[in-house]
C-alpha cells in the first residue's frame, strides 16, 4: 500500500467518525487537561492556580460533571441535546 493510499484510508476513517462522535450523549476529559486549561498546575488530584487549591471532584462537579478517581477523568453530559 502506497503512502497515498494509507492517507486516503486515514482520511476516509476520519471523516466516519465525525457523525459517530455527534451521537454521543456525554464527553470524558481528563481532570490534568481541564486543569491546565483553566491556567493550573495539576499534582495529587489537585489543581493549584495562585494561591487557589481544587481538587478533581470539586471541579468536575463544578462543570456539572461526574468525577472517575480509576481514569481520573470527568465526564460531562452533552447540555445541547
């Protein structure tokens, strides 16, 4: 298979997992990204920004979601549907 054909392939299986994506009913982020998003450093389960200290539960449940301590993530219900 040239390189061509893998990227065409690629591309073809991207473009399929656009409208799967728009069924799904919540999304999962990761409490580090939201946390360095929001402009902190996040260790322990802790997310520090300046003198501010918040814990993973604190700000998933903030946004309204729900926190998973085994994959340390947050999974918010999709509000737009």
């Amino acid at each position: 298979m040239t390189a061509r054909q893998r990227l065409l392939r690629r591309a073809a299986l991207g473009l399929l997992a656009i409208p799967l994506g728009a069924c799904a009913s919540s999304v999962k982020l990761s409490t580090a990204r939201m946390c360095s998003a929001a402009g902190g450093t996040y260790t322990a389960n802790v997310c520090s920004q300046g003198t501010t200290q918040t814990t993973a539960v604190q700000m998933c449940q903030a946004h309204g979601g729900v926190y998973d301590p085994v994959a340390d993530t947050c999974e918010i219900a999709d509000s737009s549907k």
